[in-house]
C-alpha cells in the first residue's frame, strides 16, 4: 500500500480541486471509460465530504494493472527501460512517462482505457521534470540530486550521450538504484555518487521515511521515533573541484527540502557554468520564493518559470 504522506501529498495545497477539473474534463473526452468513471467518483468523494476512507493507492494500482507493461513478477518495462517493479516508483514517479511534454502524451500504442489510465497516472503525478527548452541535448553533464532508484537518471541517458551523476545517499535507494542501472546496462553512464548534496561537507542525519524510500530528508522529521541514517553532505561546488567536472548542464533536484541548501552550496556552479534547473518547490511552505531568490543571487541572468511543485530555471 501506498503510504498516508504519499496520499496527502498528491492532494494537499489545493491541488485537489485542480486534479478533479482534468478528470472530469477526461471523461468528459472518454464518456465510456470505467476506470474514468471510478476515479472522478472517489475525487468527487474526497472534494466534498473529504471521505477519509478513499484509497488513493487503489488509484495507482488499478492503472498499472491496466497498463501492460510488467515483463515479469520482478521487472516491468516501458518502451527499453527496465525496472526493478516497486510501488514508490510506480506511485511517485508517473511523471517521468505519463506528464505532459510540451501538452502532449507519449505514445506507447495503448487502446483508449489504457490512455485512460496512463493519463490519470500523469494526472496524479507532480510533473515532468523536463518540457520545451528544459531537455537534453547530446553530450549533456546531468546532475540527478534524490536520485532515488535512478528513474529520472536512467530517462535521461536515452536522451542524452552524456555523463549522468546521481546523487543517493541512502542505502535502501542505492541498493534499488544499482539493480535499474544494471537492468539498463547504463553502468558507464551513471554514475552513482553516495552523498547528500547540501551547504556544508560532513556528516548529517537523514530522518528515514518507515513507508518510503523516496521521501528520507536531512531537513523535515520523517518518523516519530527520531529513526536516522547517518550519511555523507558535501556541496556541489566543492565536489566538482574536487573531481574537476568543469561543465554541468542539466541539475534535476528532488530532495525532500534540501533544495534551498543544495543552491547555496552551488553558487559557483549557477554563476559560472549556469546549468538548466528543474528543482522541486512543494516540500517547504517558502520554498518558491526562497529557491528562487537563491538562483537569482548566483545569476541574475537566469529566467523563472514556476509550476505547482516545481521551479524551472534557464539562461
């Protein structure tokens, strides 16, 4: 089952009634599709009587039942990329193959109550992290800051020839993010950097999300035991002079409130190699303004754009 964070998380900051309008528009356009039908009820549910007892987890896994991509009892598979079958990635990460780019759908060939499904999926989702001007181009140096089980790292080497780090402290994670690296055979271009990126080199706590592997955070208390792991920080700016990378062009950075730290201790980085930005903004209730202010205060020069729950930035 989906955990109750991940539930309120999808649904919190008004986002509810946003999610209900593109579902009805949905059906609206599939006035056939069961599964539509299902999925406008339950919102409808939980938008006017907050119906505590709607099961949001049940969403997700009646999508993924309806779309057939799962290779086998281990591995599901999505056009040439391989995964290890996990319900956070399924849950968390439908963005990656089922968010808008640039308005449209990807096409995987799909009857209409699997587009159906797909499109709730993206509906759910947070959003891409890449549209318009905001890709790879070949040769690109992407940094996957909460690289978690390497979805967004493993997209992005099908886009780009390029060196890919991802960033992963935790071990469960790494653990996940090696097997879909190996699925992928993309061992030579990612690489996996077992550090948190924050504003200082050392040490830190990072709370252990007991539901999740994707939502562990060095900044906002996960579990009411005070569970940590203790794992390895460093900046940004101190890890590329350290290992003389002189060219980034991409940074993806979900990183459950560690964003803002993340920036101060890349400073460098944005004034001297501006690199494209697609950072998270929903963890911390100031976390537009302050994220934003904190690119702005590298390079002035960079250009703002801001969705629900994340920031893209460019020059």
């Amino acid at each position: 089952m989906i955990p109750e964070y991940i539930k309120t998380r999808l649904f919190r900051n008004g986002l509810l009634r946003i999610r209900l309008r593109e579902v009805e528009k949905l059906l609206k356009l599939n006035p056939e599709s069961n599964f539509a039908k299902r999925v406008f009820k339950l919102l409808t549910l939980k938008y006017f009587f907050g119906a505590r007892k709607v099961n949001f987890a049940s969403i997700c896994e009646e999508a993924w039942e309806i779309i057939p991509f799962t290779e086998n009892d281990d591995i599901f598979k999505i056009k040439d990329i391989r995964f290890v079958d996990d319900i956070v990635l399924k849950s968390e990460f439908a963005e990656i193959f089922f968010g808008d780019i640039d308005g449209k759908q990807l096409d995987y060939g799909f009857n209409s109550e699997q587009k159906v499904a797909s499109r709730i999926l993206g509906i759910l989702s947070d959003g891409p992290y890449t549209f318009g001007s905001f890709s790879f181009k070949d040769n690109d140096v992407v940094i996957d800051a909460g690289a978690n089980m390497g979805v967004f790292s493993i997209y992005a080497s099908k886009y780009t020839t390029g060196k890919i780090y991802a960033f992963e402290p935790q071990k469960e994670a790494i653990r996940l993010l090696e097997k879909n690296i190996g699925l992928n055979l993309s061992q030579e271009q990612i690489s996996i950097v077992p550090y948190g990126l924050s504003d200082f080199c050392g040490t830190a706590g990072l709370s252990v999300s007991h539901g999740s592997h994707s939502a562990s955070s060095i900044v906002i208390q996960r579990n009411e035991d005070e569970e940590h792991e203790i794992i390895n920080c460093t900046t940004l700016d101190a890890w590329a002079k350290e290992n003389n990378i002189t060219k980034i062009d991409f940074i993806k950075a979900d990183i459950e409130g560690a964003e803002r730290k993340m920036l101060i201790g890349a400073q460098e980085i944005l004034k001297t190699m501006a690199p494209k930005l697609a950072i998270c903004t929903y963890h911390l209730a100031d976390d537009p303004e302050v994220i934003e202010q904190l690119i702005l205060q590298a390079n002035p020069n960079y250009k703002i754009i801001h969705t629900s729950k994340k920031l893209f930035a460019s020059v």
